[in-house]
C-alpha cells in the first residue's frame, strides 16, 4: 500500500525542469532508507512466505501446490473462511452504523466530549485486557459472568426453579428408588394404587443432602394410616451405612419437605394437592371411594437457569444433522456472535471518532438549506448528510473490512482452545498462527494459508488505495 | 519405552499460547503451595545426605525450565555440589520455551554445557545429531537406580543419553474423601468398572462425581490417552504415537467406548455436558477441593499430580490422605478439616496387567561438554542425593528408586513418587508426538465430549485417521 502511494506522489511532483536528473537523485537519495527498510520487514518477507508456502514443514524440499491441496483436504480450512466471512459481512456493517449513530447523536447532547472520551476509550486498551474483561462477562455460571447472571434473573420471574432443582443431564426419572415411576412431563408418580385409609411409601435418591438440610429436612418417618385419608412418605432413600438397600428407612435418611403433590384419580385427573412436611410426610384427606395414585409435580424438579454459554461452540444454525463440509460452511456459532460484540465494544469508538471528523467538515449551508426547505431531521439525515458522509463511510467500511479479514487478537483471546485449528471460532489469521507457531510448526501450510489470506485482503486493499488516490 | 523414538525427527517448539502455558504454569506452580506445607517438615539432618564429592573448581552453565519457587527449590539441590565441589553453577531458567531454546541454541553452536528439558524427543533428536555426550562413562552403574522404562525413553543406538532428575505422574484421579463418606464408599476403586459403579453410587447420594477440566482440548486428551494406555497397552500406545496403528483400529475405538461410558453420563458431570465444556482449569479442581467459604460441588478431578499445589493453596486446612489435621474425620468443609487423596487411573477389569503402565512427564539431564566439573554436575543430578533434598520440600517426584520413599513429606506425594519408580512403562502424552495436527487432535477430543456416541466415535475416528495421515505423511 505504502509503495504505491508513495510513487505516485512522486510521479505527480516529479519536475520538468532542466535539473530534472539532479532532482531525480536527490529524491532517489531520499527514498533509500524508506525503500531498504520496506525491502526488508514487508517486500522480502512476503517473497519468503510466498516461497516457503511450496516447501515442506520444515523448508527444506520443494513439494509443488501439496500445501495448498493439503489444506482444502480437510474441513479446518473451511471453518475458518467461513469464520471470516461471517465476520466481513456482520462486522464492519454494524460498526459503521454505530459509529454514524454516535457521532450525529454526539453533535446533539450536552457533554459530548465525555460521552465521547468514554465511547472510545476502549480502542487505548490492548485488545487482550478488553478479552479478559469479556471472558468474565460471558462466564458460564450466573454468579461469575454478568451476561448470563442477568438473563437468570429474566429467567427466573419467568420460570421459578423448584425446590429440588436437577442438576445438569440428571432426570427426574433417575431420581425414583423405590416406590416411584416416571410420570408424565418429567412427574414422578406412585408405583401402587392407593385407596382411602393405606399408607404409600416412596423414596427418592440423587438428590444433595445439602438440598435438604436447606429446606429444614428431620429424619423420615413412616406414615400412620388414617381413615378416610390416603398418608404417606417421601424419602431420601439412601443411606451411608447401608447404601445399597433401599426398601428401609434408616435413622440417617431424612424426609423431603415441601414437596408439591397431587392425588390422581382413576381417570388420571388431579383431585387434591397437597405437601409434604420436615419429615416428608403427606395426608389427603375426605379420599372418596376408588383407587388413586399420587404424583409429585414436575414444578419440584423445574432446574434454575443454568446459564448460557457464549463462549461455546454451539451453532445458530441448525446444522446437526448435515454432513461435516456443510456443518462447515453452514454453522453460525454463538461464540463468533460474542466475539463480534466485544469487537464492537473496542471499535465503535474509533469509527464513531472518524465519521464525526467527517460530519464536522460538511457543508453546513445545505444541512441549513434543506430545513429551510420544510425537510424533517430524519429527511435530513437520511437525503442530505448521509449522502454527504457517503465517502467517509466507505473508508470507514472498507477499514473494517479489511481489519476483520485479518481478526486474529480477539479470536485467540476469547477462544483458547476453540481458535485452534478446526475450532468453531477459528480464523484464517488464527490458522496461520497455530499452523506456524502453535504444536506443529509446518511452516509450509502456515505460509500458504497466509498467501490465500493475502489473496483475500488485496481487493478490498486496492478498493482503497484507489480512493486514496483518487482524491 | 520407546515412544520418542519412532518420531520422525522434527522437533516440535513448544510455543503454545494460553493452553499450554496454563499446563505449565500449573506445574511451576506445583510448589508455590507445598512448599509451606513442607517447610515445617524438612528435617535438619538434610545436609549430611549431601554425596562425598571431591573438589573440581571452575564453573559450568545449566539450563532447566524452573523459574520462580521452582528455581529457589531446584538452587537448594545445587548448593550441596558448589559448596563441596567448588563449581560455580551459572543457572538459567527458561520456562516453557526450554526446548525451543535448546533447539536454537543448538543451531546457533553456544549450548549450555548441561541442560534438563522436558521432552526425551528433544534427548533422542540431539543424540542423533551427535550434539551431546553418551552418560555411561559418566554415571556408571547408577544408571541402574532408574527403571528401564525411564532409560529406554532416553536410549538411543543402545546408547543412553538422558538422566531423570524429575518425574510427574499423570496416572492420578484425585477425589475429595469427605465427598466419598457421604456415599458410604469406603475405598477407592481398582477398575474401571468399579469407578464407574462408585460414580453411581456418588450420584444416587445427591453428590456429583466428576469435575472434568475438560474447556479445552488437551486435558480431554490427557484422559483419553490414560484410558488409551490402560485398555490397549504401552506397546500399542506407542505405535499409536508413530502413527503406525491407525486412528479408526478397534484399539482406538475401545477407548473412545470405555471412555464413553463416563463422558456419557452427563449427569456424572458437574455442569452436564455443557458445563464439562466450560469447566477451566484449575477452577475444575477448586469445584472439588474449594477454599474456606464454599463446599465442594463434585468428588473426583481426573488431573496430574500438580494439582496438590492448587489444593493446598486453596487452603492450608488440606491435609494428604484420609485423615484430617490433628486425626480428626476428613470434612467437606474447607474451613474445618478437609483431605485429599489420589487412586491410579484404574484400568478395566480385563485389562489390569496395564495398571503399571502409566503416563506422566518428566525432566531430564543432558550432557553437551563433557568438561569435568559438567560431568560432576549430571552425575550429581542423577544420584538419590539430588532428588531427595527437592523430595524434602516437597511437589517433587524423582523416579530414581534410590531416592528413600521417606524423604517425602506426605504420604500421598509418596505413593505418587512410588508409582513413578515402579512403573514398567513410562509413556509420555501422545498429542505432544503429533506435530501439526496436534491441535486438531485436541479438537476431535472437544467433538468426542461433545457427542460421545457410537457414530460420532465412528466419524472423529475417520477425521483423525485422515488428518494423522495429512500431516505425518504415513
């Protein structure tokens, strides 16, 4: 880019005069520190890596296009130009919108400087501390990361958790020992019928003694029959000293209070609900005549958010079902999207800084004009200054296109392990870094991949230069 | 064992980002924790276990990884030889990067005269370039103080190269014993099929057996290669490391099948399958040995023996072995009296001749310049004195058998350094061997926790094989 640029400025200086040689040393002079120094940190080494990128691992034989070959023979390659492309076409879009955004709401409220000051703050910082803030953010658990602790708290009003929340890949089924089945929708039901005046028994194991000391859980006790009154008991049904009988109650095994139940009539329907008490005892009582099961409600089980998990490879996309190369170019994974937000956090300051440079060097006599001529501020900004910044936010544009052609900082930061090779979050300039430095060291993939990544950047590079130059 | 030796002799640098240098860090860290834990105990009769060295003079350059505590600990064991010896030893520790700078300075023709790295590959690729000496007309008959699956790691052309100074056994699953009263189990399982039902049995207690440190690839690949060692056997481990057995052989897939009966169990996982996926280390050790303040959310951690300095920096109150402080019961409460204690990897109930098997990692000693005061220092490095000044201050396991099992300050680092020095072979991790498509083999491990069936098997199975093949040629 800089070579370009710099020769033709000289060719449009370049004088006519009789001391046309003279001028010609004197700036050749001039440009051979420039020139040596380009020679050797960017014109050698991208000679090199074009060279290398048809030698093996180690550069020491030549083996043609195998690299090249090597590198679209497994699904790695795609994941990460499909990573990339996600990128261009999210990315530099929103981050121009943002950045317009704030700069015309800028112009228009008090303190604007330190609205400002604090939207670009985050561009001073090196992307790895910004990573770090957002690692947190984005944690797992509700009570580390901030992201997922508020969606728990929406969660929540929504869909209270039970007082006996699973936990994760544990089913309410696998909680029944003895005296329960599985019932409907995640219930548990009586695995006897039950008529008014007998007594029911049923344990349940899996569940955290924590749990229910929390609840105030005594030492379970068996039921009394009463007449007229289906009783029972639901228990913790596992013993240290005896861990492996479950048909006694032993001193050591604690009833499960508050546990919401409901009695079943012979049709399946609820007629009575009830709950247990510290001891784990239940009572309904005025049973009419018939058989009866009891059920406890699935609503006990209901797990509490368990958090979202940003960072994961998870797709937006249903692609589950498709065959590898199509999960490959189809899947949109969530950690690309978080990724993308933190990138917008660091960047929207910057492109928010530039439009407004833009924005204050309008005209504003035909900002003026078109209020005068009855337009509305939304006629204005949309048919006027749009049009008018249109050349600012095409380089604003195309410096994030190619900014994120080449997003690499943000990725291996926020995706350890899922930028490596083959990732769900990995990119060409990632690739190009494991490839090359990572385990491996195969410097002959890692400078092909970086030649494909070059051939990627240089249209939106010369789509520029072309700007830049002709202005 | 012969695993580095059928490497097709590129030397891998070990620059890894975040991933590794955790692997490492965690290690370096190892004694920050013990190390006070150990103080009280190192006996005052230390200096008189120093070997009877004559005097030498001069000075001689040493490169190892330690830096930090491991530095001061690692000082410890050289002041004996210069204060006897008269050697001035010029140390200099190079953390992570040790084999890329070995590598380099190799290239460059300055080595140090003795270096300790942490790869026998690195051992086995200088011994063919001829940059180091042969150690038997150094260390004599001591050679034999080390079993010969540590020497055969470090043999080339019948030749031995390399002296262990330091070991590492990642044949260790570390359970929380006040999380295994709470299941009534009274002892630790000898196969796999026993750790599978105690996992049961842990679950039906209300409490979760595993915290698997499984965020990222390589310590999925750790445990997978455990499973690997222990149903398919040394010999087979390391032609799968040379890529002579193919990734989609019924080895491979009894592995990926025997580890599936734990990795598909979601709910024997603390978090679930998604949880498992997010669940870092050494936050996944913490979930079951916590600080004072919170209780322990799962009982074992599948993990090498590093992880006691993480244990016992989240509280002093931990105390090795099954007994509390002052002999009280074991509680799962931190702030009280809460232990911690390992059983080895189990291997299933057909398979109980690979129980000593195992795998781990290991720094060893290399000669560059056989100058007299350099072979005083590698003979000094491979004698039980050496390793039992570090086994005194504790984090420290040395495979040489001399080394009295006394020296350790615990019983549970003394079993761990007991494994070591019995073993009958000695692997290190497979991953480390695979040159390019390393990360891609963490990746594949991710997709198999990820969907542990039996076609997801199938399909990782054909991506390795073909990936295997890409990158190693064969």
């Amino acid at each position: 880019m800089a070579v370009v640029a710099v020769g033709q400025q000289q060719g449009a200086a370049r004088p006519s005069s009789a001391r046309h040689g003279q001028h010609h040393l004197q700036s050749l002079a001039f440009l051979v520190p420039g020139a040596i120094l380009l020679l050797a940190i960017v014109i050698w080494p991208a000679i090199a890596t074009i060279r290398y990128s048809f030698y093996n691992g180690s550069a020491t034989k030549l083996v043609g296009l195998s690299n090249y070959k090597s590198l679209f023979s497994t699904a790695d390659t795609l994941i990460a130009l499909r990573n990339n492309v996600i990128w261009v076409v999210v990315f530099p879009f929103i981050v121009t919108v943002i950045g317009l955004v704030f700069a015309v709401l800028s112009e228009r409220i008090r303190w604007a400087t330190a609205f400002k000051t604090v939207i670009f703050l985050p561009i001073v910082f090196s992307v790895t501390a910004s990573s770090l803030v957002f690692t947190q953010i984005f944690q797992l658990d509700p009570h580390v990361g901030v992201l997922n602790a508020i969606v728990q708290t929406v969660d929540e009003w929504f869909n209270p958790p039970g007082a006996y929340p699973l936990s994760a890949g544990q089913t309410a089924a696998s909680l029944a020992t003895s005296g329960v089945v599985a019932g409907p929708h995640g219930s548990l039901l009586s695995s006897k019928t039950v008529r008014a005046g007998e007594t029911l028994r049923m344990g349940l194991t899996g569940v955290d003694p924590s749990t229910l000391s929390v609840l105030g859980a005594r030492p379970a006790r068996a039921s009394s029959r009463a007449a007229g009154s289906i009783t029972g008991l639901v228990w913790r049904d596992f013993s240290i000293s005896n861990p492996s009988d479950i048909t006694g109650i032993y001193p050591d095994e604690d009833g499960f209070p508050n546990l919401r139940l409901a009695l079943l009539g012979p049709s399946g329907a609820s007629v009575a609900t009830t709950s247990t008490n510290a001891f784990g005892q239940f009572h309904f009582s005025n049973v009419a005549p018939g058989l009866f099961r009891v059920q406890i409600e699935a609503s006990n089980f209901q797990p509490g958010f368990s958090g979202t998990f940003w960072l994961g490879p998870q797709s937006l996309t249903p692609t589950s079902n498709l065959s590898q190369t199509a999960q490959a170019l189809l899947s949109v994974p969530l950690i690309d999207i978080s990724m993308i937000l933190a990138y917008l956090w660091i960047w929207a300051g910057f492109t928010m800084v530039v439009v407004a440079a833009g924005l204050a060097a309008l005209d504003r006599e035909v900002v003026e004009a078109s209020h005068v001529d009855g337009a509305t501020e939304w006629q204005t900004f949309r048919l006027v200054t749009i049009p008018m910044l249109a050349p600012v936010l095409t380089v604003v544009f195309v410096t994030m296109v190619i900014n994120v052609l080449k997003i690499f900082d943000i990725v291996i930061n926020l995706g350890i392990d899922s930028s490596q090779p083959g990732g769900q979050s990995s990119t060409l300039a990632s690739d190009v870094y494991y490839l090359g430095f990572g385990g491996g060291v195969h410097t002959g993939l890692a400078s092909a991949l970086a030649v494909i990544l070059f051939v990627l950047v240089v249209p939106a590079m010369l789509f520029n230069l072309k700007r830049i130059s002709g202005r | 064992m012969t695993l580095r030796r059928g490497e097709n002799g590129t030397q891998r640098g070990r620059v890894r980002l975040g991933s590794f240098s955790r692997h490492r860090l965690s290690s370096a860290a190892a004694l920050a924790g013990l190390l006070a834990l150990a103080a009280s105990m190192v006996p005052a009769s230390i200096s008189t276990a120093s070997p009877a060295l004559t005097h030498i003079g001069g000075s001689v350059s040493l490169w190892a990884e330690w830096t930090s505590t491991e530095q001061q600990d690692f000082e410890a064991v050289l002041s004996p030889f210069e204060a006897e010896t008269g050697v001035n030893v010029i140390y200099s520790g190079k953390g992570s990067n040790m084999d890329t700078a070995i590598d380099a300075a190799v290239a460059g023709g300055a080595p140090p005269q003795v270096a300790l790295v942490p790869d026998p590959g690195t051992v086995i690729n200088l011994a063919k370039k001829g940059a180091i000496q042969p150690l038997a007309p150094v260390i004599g008959s001591e050679a034999s103080d080390y079993g010969s699956a540590w020497n055969n790691l470090v043999t080339y052309k019948n030749k031995l190269y390399g002296v262990w100074f330091k070991g590492a056994n990642k044949n260790t699953i570390w359970y929380n014993p006040a999380e295994f009263a709470m299941a009534g189990l009274k002892s630790t399982p000898k196969t796999w099929q026993q750790l599978l039902a105690d996992a049961a049995t842990l679950k039906r207690a209300g409490v979760t057996p595993f915290s698997l440190c499984t965020d990222i690839g390589w310590p999925v690949a750790d445990l997978w290669q455990n499973v690997y060692l222990k149903t398919a056997g040394a010999t087979n481990y390391d032609a799968l490391a040379a890529h002579n057995i193919a990734w989609t052989s019924p080895t491979v897939t009894k592995a990926f099948d025997t580890l599936a009966g734990l990795i598909g169990q979601p709910s024997y996982l603390l978090g679930g399958t998604k949880g498992s996926l997010a669940n870092s280390y050494p936050e996944c050790v913490d979930k079951v040995f916590p600080k004072p303040g919170t209780m322990p959310q799962a009982a074992m951690v599948i993990e090498a023996d590093f992880v006691v300095s993480e244990i016992v920096g989240n509280s002093a109150n931990y105390t090795a072995g099954t007994t509390g402080a002052s002999g009280k019961k074991c509680t799962a409460d931190p702030s009280k009296t809460p232990c911690y204690d390992f059983f080895p990897f189990p291997a299933p109930a057909a398979d109980q001749m690979n129980n000593s098997a195992i795998q781990g990692s290991g720094d060893v000693a290399m000669l560059f310049k056989p100058t007299k005061a350099a072979k005083a220092l590698v003979k000094y490095l491979g004698s039980p004195e050496a390793g039992e000044i570090w086994a005194h201050l504790g984090g420290f396991a040395s495979p040489n058998k001399m080394v009295p099992l006394t020296s350790y300050p615990d019983p549970v680092t003394r079993a761990d350094a007991q494994e070591l020095q019995q073993a009958t072979s000695f692997v290190f991790s497979l991953d480390d061997l695979q040159g390019s498509w390393e990360p891609s083999l963490w990746q594949d491990m991710l997709n198999f926790v990820k969907n542990p069936s039996a076609s997801s098997i199938s399909s990782i199975e054909k991506t390795m094989q073909s990936q295997a093949t890409a990158s190693l040629g064969h």
